[in-house]
C-alpha cells in the first residue's frame, strides 16, 4: 500500500469519517511497510473514539489481527487519560518524523 495513499485515506476518516477510508486504515496495519503501519497509526489514533469502534468491529469480522488491533486501541485509550494539548503535540511530532 502506498504511503501518499494512506494519508489521504487517513485525512478522509479525520475530516469525514468515511468509514471505508477507516477501513483502509485498518488494513493498512498490517502492512508489510513499517511507514505505512505507522502512518495508519497515528491517523486512527488521531481520530480516537470513532477508531476505536472502527477496531472493535474489525476485530468482530476478522478483519484485523488482535495483536495489531491491541496495539492501536491501547493508545487511542491511553490518549483519552492525556490532555488535548499535549496528544496534538504528539500526534504532529510523529506525522513530521515520518515524513523526514
């Protein structure tokens, strides 16, 4: 899966919360390109509650792998215990790494 191609699809979930661009998210978690798992990450993570329900029905179809879902769902958790200020920060800090 192409990086440029997970941005736009993670920018539509943000933005519109369509959910088939979340489930190319969601596939794009397993991929094999490290960038791209990444990418997907912060995306969904970024748009917290809505992805969090996107996994949890992932999970349900076998879509997702438990380990990859996990993953994901614990930051978006521990992200709801961490002040917005801060999460935006952290969220904007890893965008720009991977784009290096």
């Amino acid at each position: 899966m192409n990086p440029d191609y997970v941005i736009a699809c993670g920018l539509v979930w943000r933005k519109m919360g369509d959910p088939e661009a979340g489930c190319e998210l969601i596939e794009a978690l397993e991929s094999a390109d490290p960038s791209v798992r990444a990418i997907a990450r912060i995306m969904l993570v970024d748009k917290g509650e809505d992805s969090l329900l996107l996994l949890e029905d992932a999970l349900v179809t076998g879509a997702i792998n438990p380990a990859t879902a996990s993953e994901c769902m614990a930051e978006i958790m521990r992200n709801r215990q961490m002040p917005k200020p801060a999460r935006e920060i952290t969220s904007r800090h890893l965008f720009d790494v991977l784009l290096c």
